[in-house]
C-alpha cells in the first residue's frame, strides 16, 4: 500500500453537528425529517412539529465537541477525515448577498482542529444538506438557478479555505436519483438528494423533475469544478457516489444484460463528469420519454473542460438482479435484490466484501482514475458493557472487506488512493433515523428517542482500527 494512503472516516453535517440553530444557521431540508427505525420509516414535515423527535437538530452534538472527537480520530492514528460543509450554514437561506462569518468560523475551527493533527482534509459541498428555502422558492435542482446559487456558496468555501483544504466533492450521491427513485419512487431518497419528496410531486411530471434535477446537479458538479480550479489549480477536486455491483440471478444472457443495465443506471453521472459529455443514451431516453430537459448550448464546454480529479466510491452493499422482478421480494435501496448466496446485516444490507473489489475494478476499467473509498462500513445493534463494545462482527466485516481492496491494490493494480470508513463515531442514520444503527469506532450514549449523555467511548474495533492504520493495513488480525 502506497505510504501515502489515505486512511480515515466519513462523517456529514446533518448527521453530526446539531447546533441547528446555532451559528445563525438557516434550515436545511433533512432538519425536517424525524427520527424513525427499520420498520418504522422516517417522516418529511412541511414544517417542524412539537410532539416529533428530529434528529438532525441535535447529531452527537459536534458542533461543540468537535475537538474531542478529532482527538480520538487522531488517537487512531487517521491520515484523512472526510466532512460534509453544511450549505445552510454559509447562506441560511441560499440567497443572502453576504455569507454567514459564523458558519465559516465554525468550519475553519473544525478544518484548523484537522489540520493540527496532522489529518487530510476532504469536504463534501453536498451531502444531502441543502437550504429548504432554496426548495419552496425554486423547486430546488428542477430549476436552473439552484445552480447559480449552489456556485455562488461552492465559490465562497473555495475561496474561503483554499489555503488549507485541497480535496473537494462536489456532491454525495446524486446518483441515486437513476436507480431507486427513477424505479420506485423513493419517496425519502429522492427528498435527501433534492429536496422534493417524489410522492409529493405531481405523478405524471415527477420523472421528468428527477430527470432535470440529475442533469442540473450533474452540470453544477463540472461547473464547481471549474471555478474551484480557477481558485486554486492545485484542487483535487472528486465527487461521492454511491455504488452497488449488480450480479445476475442466473446465467441467462439476458440476466447478465439486466444487471449491466442496472450498474450503467448507477453511473450515468459518473460517466458524464469522467468521459467529457453527458451520456448520449441518457438525452435519448429523455426525449423518447418525453421529458424537457433545459440543455445550454455552453453545457457541452464545461463537461469537456472539467474531469473529476478522482472517484468517491461509497460502497456498502452489492445486489442481484434477473429479466423479471422478484415475486414476493422487495428490491433494496438502489431496485435490486438480494443475492441468495450472501448474509445479510441487521438492517437488509447484503454482506459483500468481493463486491468491493468487483467496483474498484469496474471503475479502473472504465474511468482509468484514482479513487478514494470514501464509505463502507456496517451498521450494527451495540451494547455498551464496562465502558466499551466488543464489536468482534464489526472488526470482521471491515478486515474481509480490506482482504479485497488489498487485492485490487496489489493483484489488480487499481489506483484507489484511500480508505475512509463510513461514520467512525456513532451518528444519526440517513435511511432510518436512528441512533441504534451504529456503524462507529467510537460508542456515543445517545438514544433513538434523543436522550443520552452524549459521553464517547471507544469500542474495541477503534484499537483493532489503530493498528490497522499503524501498520499501514498489513496487520489485520484481531
Ligand atoms: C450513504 C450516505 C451516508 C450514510 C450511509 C449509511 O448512502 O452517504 O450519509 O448515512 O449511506 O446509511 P445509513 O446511515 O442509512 O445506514
């Protein structure tokens, strides 16, 4: 492994910070979603209501133990930490004529902490967290303007931090409005990436709102990189996605051609910021479908001009597919099955290390640039006994899923440049809500319905994760 690999966490505003009111921080779209679990799915409010636990309004409370945190993250021995800058912190509304200085005060306290301990600094712009104001008075990405005004803040932190920070994603996930919600209509994935819950919208105009949103984000992505480039030529300058290798249910040809079409779904955007052109099978099945996508005649230039400097892969799952759905099976978050071969975790989400490798070499294979990890990890029941977590089940799915990165490393020659685990201290769940799905290295005593004392605690897989790290991934047994 490369000396110089990145090795670290993942962590996202909304799903942290709390402080929601603090900081003169206006109110992001995910402040009014509630807290909800497995079986008991999470709620979009118009506004929010007494009665209702939010749990973006409180995270694990790093807004004011930031410093704490990063200690521990250093005492693990990270190399990179990834965090999400929250829009809504800079603009409260998205529109203001000045920035907020509090909010960039509060991130260059947070990036400064860092960069004191000698961890890389890797910001998402994006990471489901966008002003809500920007929604009802835009119709969020469905309009153009939501790009000018997303530039407007990209150009502010670009400016602002350019001194100390040089990795950038400009979004996380977007990707996933080609899968799940272009198949079923997820109602909250298509709320966490733009702000419109997709069973809210019109039925017959709500493909071809996803459809604008997909190309709107995906033009702002290469346009954000251009004015971080003129900033600072020395940007490295990626995008988060989000990706599931399809399998086919059986050896049918046809099978196989299913499961191609579902990852080609996963990767429209991927390909447009990576090849140098928005699919042209994507503006085709626009047109047959009949939606009207605004395409600006200067788009084709940004998407030529501006490559992503690299590949954020989030992978946690992969899935299967066939020519016909599943009778009596639900399809999983990205509208594919089960694989009847592999376990599965507590919450559904198939157990793949295999998978892993099999995406990085996709990617290698078609996009020939370097990739970050920056999500895996698995989200478990805990129990917090003497002060610590015997999380042996944990410290089990990272070290197979490293086995497999190691040989795409080595034996297949991928450029993946990092490892940066998904939520290394315990934080609010984005699918379900909750606390109680923990993925962390780090134990915080808090608990679905809010309560806790919110102390920190490191479980046995944060020493096992240390001497990982020490070793520079050589040493994984426990
Ligand atoms: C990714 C998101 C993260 C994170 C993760 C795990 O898709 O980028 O924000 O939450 O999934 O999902 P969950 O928290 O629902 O277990």
């Amino acid at each position: 492994m490369n000396k110089r690999f990145f090795w670290g966490g993942s962590i996202a505003a909304h799903q942290c910070e709390g402080g929601f009111q603090e900081g003169r921080k206006g109110l992001a779209i995910m402040d009014k979603v509630t807290a909800g679990t497995y079986e008991k799915p999470r709620q979009i409010h118009e506004k929010c209501l007494e009665g209702y636990e939010y749990p973006s309004h409180t995270g694990i409370d790093f807004y004011h133990r930031y410093e704490e945190d990063i200690k521990l993250f250093s005492e693990m021995g990270f190399t990179a930490l990834r965090i999400s800058v929250d829009w809504s912190r800079i603009y409260p509304t998205g529109e203001e004529e000045h920035s907020n200085e509090e909010g960039l005060f509060f991130y260059r306290k947070v990036l400064t902490a860092l960069r004191d301990h000698n961890i890389e600094l890797i910001v998402t712009l994006y990471h489901f967290e966008l002003p809500e104001a920007i929604v009802r008075k835009y119709g969020s990405w469905n309009n153009r303007k939501t790009i000018e005004l997303y530039l407007k803040y990209c150009r502010t932190v670009f400016k602002e931090y350019k001194d100390i920070v040089t990795w950038w994603a400009t979004f996380n996930e977007m990707n996933h409005l080609e899968t799940k919600v272009k198949r079923e209509h997820d109602e909250l994935m298509s709320y966490m990436v733009t702000g419109l819950a997709c069973s809210k919208s019109d039925p017959s105009e709500v493909d071809a709102v996803m459809a604008r949103c997909t190309y709107n984000m995906t033009v702002a992505s290469v346009m954000a990189i251009e004015e971080g480039h003129k900033i600072n030529p020395d940007f490295k300058i990626g995008c988060v996605f989000g990706f599931e290798p399809f399998y086919a249910l059986s050896c049918h040809p046809e099978d196989s051609v299913k499961a191609l079409d579902c990852m080609e779904d996963e990767v429209v955007q991927i390909d447009a910021m990576c090849l140098g052109r928005f699919p042209e099978r994507k503006i085709k099945e626009y047109k047959t479908r009949g939606f009207q996508v605004e395409v600006f005649p200067e788009d084709a230039g940004f998407f030529m001009r501006n490559r992503l400097d690299f590949i954020g892969l989030n992978y946690y799952a992969s899935a299967a597919v066939g020519r016909e759905p599943l009778e009596g099976e639900t399809p999983d978050m990205y509208g594919g099955y089960h694989n009847p071969l592999l376990e599965k975790s507590s919450w559904g989400w198939t157990i793949d290390p295999v998978g892993l490798r099999y995406a990085l070499r996709f990617f290698e294979q078609r996009y020939r640039k370097p990739v970050i990890i920056t999500e895996n990890g698995i989200g478990a029941y805990d129990e917090l006994e003497d002060g610590t977590v015997q999380d042996d089940y944990r410290i089990e799915y990272l070290s197979s899923h490293f086995k497999e990165m190691k040989k795409a490393i080595k034996e297949d020659h991928v450029n993946c440049i990092g490892y940066l685990m998904w939520g290394p201290i315990d934080l609010i769940s984005a699918t379900t809500g909750e606390m109680k799905k923990r993925y962390g290295f780090i134990y915080v005593d808090k608990n679905n319905d809010g309560s806790g004392t919110l102390k920190r605690y490191p479980k046995k897989s944060f020493y096992w994760y240390r001497q990982v790290i020490e070793s520079n991934g050589e040493k994984l047994d426990f």
